[in-house]
C-alpha cells in the first residue's frame, strides 16, 4: 500500500476493526481456552454486557491511541511530501537553468556546444553542410551604461523574440553569453540563404526598441563560418564565426562577413604584434614625430601636432595599425603619457610660442585622473600648460558628456587649450561647442582632400569655418596638399593649416634643422614661403 493519506486512514481502519473483532473472539471463547490451557481461573458466567463492555473498551482504546499518532504521521507525511516537490521543482529549475539563458529563455553556451556537437557530426555522416552565425550586438553596452542593466535587459529579450522569429526551421538559436547570440544550421544551407538571413537579422535588431518612455537604438555585426576541414570541431568552427565577426566590427560595424583562413592568418600576426607593441612601449620604441601648423595666410609657424611612430628593423608599422591596438589592449593611456613627456622635453628647447598638439583617445578621456597625469607631465618636464593642445574627436564626447566636461574643464583650469578634432565626421552637435568651451575646430582631411573633386566637400568645408566664426573659434584644416586648397582655405577664413605642402611628420633632431633653417632664411625671404619649402 501506499504511503498517502489514504493509506494511514485504512490502516487505521483496518486496525480498529481487527481490535473489535479480536475482543469479541476473546468475550467469546479465545479467553477461557487461553485460560484453561495455562490454568488459570475463569468466571463462565459473565453477564452479556460485561462482554460488550470489555469489547467496546478495549476498541475504544485503541482506537484512541492510534488516532493521536496517525494524524502525527499524515502531517508529517504532508511536510515530506511538500519537501519532495520542492526538490522536484528545484532539480527541474536546475536542470532548465544548466540547459537555458535565465534572462532570454534561449539555450544556453552548453547546450549550443551539444547541438553544434552533434550537427557537426550528422553533417559528416551525411556529407551536409553546418553553418555558424555569431550575432554580436553594436553600440550595447553604450546603451546599458547610458540607460542602465535593467533596460540592457530588456533590449537583450526583445532581441532574442525578432531572433526566434527569423530562425530557419530547424535551426539552434542560442545566447551565448554577454551581447552575443548564435545559430547553428544544419544541412544543405546556400551561401546565399546565409547572405539574405544575415541582411534579415540586421535589419530586424536595428530597428529602434522601445523601454518604457525611450527608444534604444542598437546594431549587429554577424560572422558567420562554414564546416570545413579546418574547421571540423565545434569549438574550431565558432572561433572561425568568431574571428569573421570581430574582423567586421573592425570594419565597420553593421555588416557580415564569412571566415577566410586569412582572417586567422591575420589575427594570428596581430596577436604578435601586441606583444611587440607591449615590449615597445615599455621599452619607449614608439617616438614622437611632429608635423607643423602654419597660420593663414602668412603661413608662419606656431607649432607642431604629436604624432606616434614606431620605427623598427624589419619595417615600421603604420599608426593605423598599432595605435587600434593599443586602444584594445589598454596600452594606449601608457603609449600618450610617455610620448608626452618626450614631446615635452623636446619642445623646451624651440621657442617659446609654439605650440604642441597630442591627440587623446575616447578611452583617456574617460579617465578621471587624465588632467592629474598630464598636469604630473607638465611639472616634471617644466613645460607651460599654456603652450600644450589637447585634441579630442566628437566620438569621444558621445560615451559620457558629464565626464568629458569634468574633465576638460579640470584641463582648461590648468590652462590647457583644447581642440575638437575630426569635426563633421562624427556626432557633431552645436550644444557640445558650447558646453565644452573648445579653443579651436579642426576640419577633418578627409573634407580638405576631397574639395577639388566635390563641390558638396567645399561647401561643408566653408560651412565649418563659416561655424568657427560665428561662435569666435579658430579652425584648422588637416590634409592640406595643395597650393590650392591653401589658398582657397586662406581666402575663406580658415585661420591655421596642417599637411604635406607645409611639412610631413618629423623626428625631433629634424625639428631643430627645421627651425635653424627657418631662423637662418634671408631676411628678404617672402613671409608666405611655405615651412614645407623650408624643410627641404
């Protein structure tokens, strides 16, 4: 039988009757035959209701006795039971949570590792295809920190419902952890379907996603690898997705892009060229290089920007190949602070108006101790903060304003000058020109090199340094190659200019030539000769 409520009821039932029963057949006969068969006395004449007394007692009794632990006994049996379905409940939320995302419902890592697992091996059998796709989420954590985790969360979930909806019949969608999702898809899958289901997922998760009274805008960047002989296990075919997504968001984000063993070729060059950049930097390899800035028209020199080049043996490396790499590796607060302090010591010995110009990354400005370290610079090496520009591109300003403004204001107390670089490249606001009391605007190059062929450069261009006048700020053409494009800048207000037709980017020990030339020039050297012709 058993053990239930039911169960100990009928038990007690049963032993209730048998009690009833044994002590009729003891009234009855069973008391003189035990009695007579040990010899003892016994009465045969006993009145009728002396029996019934004996029997109803003796019945009452027990079932008395039993009744006290019975219900001792069902409500233990109600607690263990509860306990039971608690751990039931309990093993099944564990085994659900060990096998499932607990925010988005999606399985989890592990359970992607057994499909992708078995899917590889089904492929193989089957001479198929296994195809992964590795969704990473753009400009997330930007909205989580700006918004808080709370709306992070809720963005991740109605990521993973326009997810399900697009998921190939069959297909493992899985939350990978972080911002980032997979699919597993097994079977005969086209290049092509892949293309149109990617193009379908970035349209799908960039549509803005509304949490509460705002409205969260975000992107995705998806690699996405096929099953190949190098790519033959799980854990070799997502790092291949891997690999193709954060090639992409290199790219530019917003896109996808297929694995190619050049990809790993790459990835593998860069992960030792970190290393060598590790060593450089401690090591003060990377050197400041200075590039001039002229004023307009007269052209006469007032300075020089801080550029970082790292010369080597076997070939320098471009700064548009090291400097993202310390920007990813944390090395690039070292790498300023120590180009810095060269420049610096450098600079002490030119004359005193020029300035130098050092670009700071999004990263650094971010830092609250930033103005400490470069006022800790500045005592040390005994440079005037006065002669010292800090440029900062409009991306930088984006991540968080009140921040930024801490910051460059704690500069502009120390008497730094700062300069908003790249401008119209990025999120250009007229509200960050006035909050931030920026000294001067820098017009991207990428303007100023275009402006012969399109006229819509020019007159962005114009409407720039039209902006700088309006609100009293200098302005700086970047990328200035040609007679032209100074003189047209010139004659349109642009106050300074940088690029090759005044010089390239320069060594120290060039510098000093640079400016012995300059001091020894004939007197009746025209003013506008260009510093480019004085460096030659």
């Amino acid at each position: 039988m058993r053990l239930n409520r039911a169960g100990i009821a009928a038990a007690l039932l049963l032993t209730v009757i048998t009690t009833f029963l044994l002590a009729v057949a003891w009234e009855y006969g069973l008391e003189e035959f035990v009695s007579k068969a040990l010899g003892l006395p016994f009465e045969e004449h006993s009145e009728e209701k002396e029996h019934w007394r004996f029997i109803l007692t003796s019945t009452g009794f027990v079932f008395l006795s039993l009744t006290v632990p019975a219900l001792l006994l069902l409500h233990m049996f109600s607690r263990l039971q509860g306990a039971h379905s608690a751990t039931i409940t309990a093993q099944e939320l564990a085994n659900s949570l060990a096998r499932h995302d607990a925010l988005t419902g999606l399985p989890n890592r592990r359970v992607f590792a057994d499909e992708l697992r078995h899917a590889i091996e089904e492929s193989k059998a089957e001479g198929g295809d296994c195809t992964v796709m590795l969704i990473g989420l753009d400009r997330f954590k930007f909205a989580r920190d700006l918004h808080g985790h709370q709306a992070g969360d809720t963005v991740l979930c109605e990521v993973a419902e326009r997810l399900l909806a697009l998921r190939p019949p069959g297909a493992t969608l899985a939350r990978l952890g972080g911002d980032k999702f997979a699919i597993i898809i097994a079977g005969d899958s086209q290049r092509d379907f892949s293309v149109r289901l990617a193009q379908r997922i970035i349209t799908a998760v960039s549509l803005p996603i509304a949490v509460g009274n705002i409205q969260v805008d975000i992107g995705a960047t998806i690699g996405i690898a096929f099953r190949s002989p190098e790519n033959s296990d799980p854990e070799a075919l997502l790092r291949a997705a891997d690999i193709a997504m954060c090639r992409t968001k290199r790219d530019g984000r917003g896109n996808f892009q297929f694995f190619e063993e050049a990809m790993d070729r790459e990835l593998k060059e860069r992960a030792h060229l970190e290393v060598d950049l590790r060593k450089a930097v401690a090591n003060d390899e990377i050197e400041p290089f200075y590039q001039p800035l002229v004023a307009l028209p007269d052209r006469t020199l007032t300075g020089f920007e801080i550029l970082a080049r790292w010369p080597r043996a076997q070939g320098s490396i471009p700064p548009d190949v090291f400097i993202p790499i310390a920007e990813d590796t944390g090395l690039i607060a070292d790498l300023t602070y120590r180009i810095l302090r060269r420049a610096c010591l450098d600079a002490k010995a030119w004359p005193a108006p020029l300035m130098l110009s050092l670009n700071v990354s999004p990263t650094q400005l971010m830092d609250a101790t930033l103005p400490q370290r470069i006022l800790a610079i500045l005592t040390d090496t005994g440079f005037p903060a006065a002669r010292l520009e800090i440029e900062i591109t409009e991306n930088a300003i984006i991540n968080n304003m009140d921040i930024a403004h801490a910051t460059l204001t704690s500069l502009h107390n120390m008497g730094v000058k700062i300069a908003l670089d790249d401008f119209g490249t990025g999120y250009s606001s007229l509200s960050h020109l006035r909050k931030l009391r920026f000294d001067k605007i820098k017009i991207d190059r990428s303007f100023i090199l275009s402006m012969q062929e399109s006229e819509d450069s020019r007159k962005l261009v114009d409407a720039i340094i039209g902006l700088g006048k309006s609100l009293k700020l200098p302005t700086t053409a970047e990328g200035i190659e040609t007679e032209e494009n100074a003189v047209w800048l010139a004659e349109n207000g642009c106050t300074s200019g940088q690029g090759y037709l005044f010089g390239k980017a320069m060594p120290a020990a060039e510098v000093a030539r640079f400016l012995q030339r300059d001091e020894e020039a004939p007197a009746e050297a025209p003013a506008e000769v260009p510093a480019r012709a004085l460096a030659s």
